[in-house]
C-alpha cells in the first residue's frame, strides 16, 4: 500500500509540473519588436517579399475558392476538425492592416497572433519559425502592398478538446520549440541555401514526413513520405531511391521537375502539382539548384528488400488486361512504354510499384494533371475515371499494371481501393 502511495504521489507531482509547463507556454509572452513599418517598406524589400511569398506558396491556404488572394477563408481539413485560413490583406478590420512587423514576426517564429493568442499548427510555423527576421520582414511589407480585402475570419471547427488554447499550448510542450535556421559549417552556402529553403518557407516536410496522433511530424523520419492527412495523397519519401528521392539523378533533372513539372525521369500529380504551378516554377535557378543540391544529398534511406511479390489471381489478371487495353493502352501504350513528351510509361516506373498505392488508385478515380508552367504550358491529362471503374475494375487494372512488363510490386485488392477511397488506407 505505501508503495502505491508512492507511485500516486510521484504521478500526482508529475502531472503538476507537466501542468505548470503548460500553462507557461500558455502565458508565455514573446517580446514583439518593430523594426518596420508599411511606411519604411522599400521597393526592394516589397520585391523580396513578394518572391517569398510564392517560395512559401502562402497564396495555396490563404485564398478560398474564387475568392481574393491572400483574403482566407478556405477551409483546411484535419483529422482534428477544419481550420480556416486567415485574411493577409492589409485590411484593418478584418486583416493584419492594424499588425506590427514584430506582432507578424512572433506570429511566423513563435506562432502567436496579434493578440497574442496561440496558432494552430495548421499554419506551419514551427516551419517558418527558422525564417530570418529579414525575410519575415519582406513577407510583412509585401503583404501589406496588396490591395486590402474586407472579409471576416471563419470560425474554425475543430472537436473537443483540440478547440482549447490549452491543447494547444499542450502540443507545444511537447512538439515545438522555436528554431530559427543554424547554418551548417561542414556544408557549401549553397547547400545551407537549399536546407533553409526546404526546411523553412517551403514546409516540405508538412506533407513528405509521417505525422504522430497528434498530428505532429516525425522530425526523425525528415522527408521520409507520409499519406498527407485527409487528402488521400501519398507524399512519397524524398530520401528512397525507390520512391522519390533524387540522388542518383543528374542536377538539371531535378531542377527541371521543379521548374516545369516534367523531367526525363518522372513527373508531378496531385498536391506536388500545385506546389509547381504556384510555387516553384517561380523560384530563381540558383534557388532551385540549391534545392536540388540538399534533396540529393539527403541521408538515404534503405528500405528492407521486397521479395518476390504475391502474383495476381489469374482472373484479376485477365479483367485487368482486358480494362487496361479498354482504357489505357491508347495513352500508356500496349507494353506501358508510353509516349515521350506526353504520357508516362508504367513499365519501370517507380511511381507504380510503390508499396503504397495510395497515388494510383485517386490517379484513376480523380484523374492526373501535371502543372501548367511555363516551360511545359500545355501538359497533357489523365482524365478520372470514378464513374467508368467500379471498385473490382480499379483493383484488376492496378494489379496488372504493377505485374506487367517486367514490374514486380503486391497486387491490389477491392479493399485496398476501398480504403484509399475513403482515406483510411494504411
């Protein structure tokens, strides 16, 4: 019984000192420093800012459906419930019109609002948190050039308990700390480029990384590919070879995949395509060179070896064959080489024989598109194929495809579309 007591009391203890901690970062003011204002914004730093913007494709979250730029209101889904995106225009009401540089400042490096209310890390600052105060400076003098837009925050709704300010200052206990940007001394400036970059402004790791039960990145796990939350997209691992890393490509490949959304060795679907179209077709070619240099100098990952895969059921392969010659074999070829320039081949693309089919199955159900940009203004498109397929077409025409012409990879089943479909594939 004493040791029982014992064992009460030091949870007991332990639960109110995680409680203390809590309620400090709850309470915790960060200084606010101005050091700008949209009077003092120069030319310069207004251009810069501008560049920053599309780095950080700001423009994707912050505008609804035809409304806009930059004036929220699009509804983010969660696991947790929707957040909506907030007004960036400098509109004094109803924007960040009355802001500071220093309020904007905390909000980007310590994820506080005006008020100094905590931020739900939908926003991703523990991303930003690594931006210069230069570049946040930009991006607040930029911000406040643009035409304001009258339109009231949306109300988010999130389910209890996560709708509470000490949730949130909970999953900051545990999860966030800020962190501006340490350069490496061991790496090139261009390398240092690259990281800042890809760590920062461009959150690449808020869809390319794992998240935990309370939706926070595997920092681990950095760019090891994750099913992006409520998407029903997989972003593949950025360090496997045999998903979508890049470090056995030539350099101008990369860049080129950044630059146009196509490249002699693959090319962008689903969320990465708008990433391209708003964001990185824009960046400067030392940037993306930068870009590409840290990605392929990423640490490798070595997935363990895939044994020979389960074959298909002869008759899944049969109605696959069948549905594949139907639907596909005009585009993809009869032997899935493809056609260059304009479809991709599926024999040898690792695309296809990832263990996750996620991408596969939305590719048929919602169609694919590439990006259009200006080194590629016309791409061609897979069209969707949700109301031709039935679950069991999709599930035969995948399976045949992944064990055709020389591509060794699982079959699908009618459960895995089914899951895909619905978002709770594993």
């Amino acid at each position: 019984m004493r040791v029982l007591r014992l064992l009460l009391a030091a949870l007991l203890l332990l639960g109110i000192g995680v409680l203390a901690v809590t309620l400090l970062h709850l309470w915790r003011e960060e200084p606010v420093v101005d050091t700008l204002t949209p009077a003092t914004a120069t030319a310069a730093q207004i251009e810069r800012g501008a560049y920053l913007a599309r780095a950080g494709n700001c423009i994707a979250c912050h505008t609804a459906r035809g409304g806009a730029p930059y004036a929220g209101g699009l509804g983010i889904e969660t696991p947790f419930g929707t957040v909506y995106a907030t007004n960036l225009t400098p509109d004094a009401e109803t924007g960040i019109g009355r802001w500071t540089s220093g309020e904007f400042w905390r909000a980007l490096h310590h994820g506080r609002s005006k008020n100094g209310r905590l931020l739900y890390p939908a926003f991703p600052y523990p991303n930003y948190s690594a931006l210069t105060r230069e570049d946040a400076d930009a991006l607040y003098a930029y911000l406040h050039s643009l035409a304001p837009v009258q339109r009231p925050a949306t109300q988010h709704q999130l389910r209890f308990p996560y709708d509470s300010q000490l949730a949130l200052a909970s999953w900051r206990v545990l999860f966030f700390e800020p962190s501006p940007y340490q350069a490496d001394a061991t790496r090139s400036a261009e390398w240092n480029r690259g990281a800042y970059l890809v760590r920062g402004l461009g959150h690449c790791n808020a869809c390319h990384a794992s998240r935990n039960v309370f939706g926070a990145t595997e920092e681990s796990l950095e760019l090891s590919g994750g099913l992006i939350p409520m998407q029903n997209w997989y972003a593949p691992s950025l360090t496997s070879v045999a998903e979508a890393g890049v470090s056995n490509w030539e350099r101008e490949e990369v860049v080129k995949l950044l630059k146009t959304g196509v490249s002699r060795h693959g090319s962008v679907l689903g969320p990465m395509a708008e990433v391209v179209y708003r964001s990185t077709q824009h960046l400067s070619e030392p940037d993306l060179n930068a870009i590409a240099l840290f990605l392929q100098q990423l640490p490798a990952s070595n997935p363990p070896p895939r044994g020979k895969p389960e074959p298909a059921p002869s008759d899944a392969m049969t109605r696959g064959a069948r549905v594949y010659e139907q639907h596909c074999a005009a585009c993809h070829g009869a032997a899935g080489e493809g056609a260059a320039g304009a479809y991709p081949a599926l024999a040898g693309n690792r695309a296809v024989t990832m263990p996750m089919t996620a991408n596969l199955v939305r590719v048929v159900l919602s169609g694919g598109f590439l990006p259009a940009t200006a080194g590629n203004p016309r791409p061609y498109g897979m069209p969707p194929f949700t109301h031709v397929l039935d679950d069991a077409d999709i599930a035969a025409v995948l399976s045949y495809i992944r064990q055709s012409w020389g591509n060794q990879a699982e079959p699908v089943s009618q459960l895995d579309v089914l899951q895909h479909r619905q978002g709770r594939g594993p």
